[in-house]
C-alpha cells in the first residue's frame, strides 16, 4: 500500500532512508553529548608545572644512586596511572643491576689499589 504524496514535501521523507537519516542524526547528537560531558568530566590532560632546576619528580639521593634506592622509589599512582607490577619488576631489575656494577666496580678499584701498591713496592 502506497501513501500518496502531498505537494511540496521531499520524496526521502517517507522512505526508509528518511528513517535511516533520523537514527544517524539521533546517535550523532548521543555521541556528541556523550563527549562533551567525558571531556568535561576528565578534561584534556593533566598539565605539569615545570620543575624547578635540579629538582626530581621522585626521591632520590644527590649523591650515588644504588639498587636500594630505586627499590624504595615509589611512584603516584592516578586514574591514567600505570601497571604497578610491571614498573615494580623493572624498578628490580634495574636495583639489581645497579647493586651487580657497583659491587663490579668495587672490586676493580679494590684490584687496581692491589696492583698500584705492588707497583709501588717493586720500585
């Protein structure tokens, strides 16, 4: 059954595709309120005043920086935060590491204190 068609209306308005246009309209509008209020709500990203020279986000000593210190870094965790397993693991990995070339480098200058005092006492 057809419905006949009153003057000076567009065809497409009572097609299914008129429908179709409708749904399409409706989801934008959706979509355009969904984001508005997700931006407001969570904005665009979290500004960082700059540090000041020398300063550190984090704690950590002035001085030389060993496997302890970086296994008692800890960091802020936020919404947009991380995977606190996975910056624990390499926070580890990076302390043991640190703790193997220190020890490495006592021993070399342990070693060359040795050789330079044999040195010495050959002369």
């Amino acid at each position: 059954m057809t419905v006949p068609l009153r003057a000076g209306r567009a065809a497409w308005l009572h097609a299914p595709v008129g429908t179709a246009l409708i749904y399409l309209l409706v989801v934008g509008v959706v979509a355009a309120v969904v984001f508005g209020i997700a931006a407001a709500v969570f904005g665009r990203g979290e500004e960082l005043a700059p540090l000041a020279p020398g300063a550190t986000p984090t704690r950590l000593p002035a001085g030389e920086i060993g496997g302890d210190d970086v296994r008692e870094l800890r960091f802020q965790q936020v919404v947009r935060g991380y995977r606190m397993a996975e910056v624990d693991w390499v926070l580890d990995r990076l302390a043991d590491e640190l703790d193997r070339l220190t020890d490495e480098r006592d021993g070399l200058v342990g070693r060359l204190a040795e050789l330079e005092s044999r040195q010495e006492e050959t002369r």
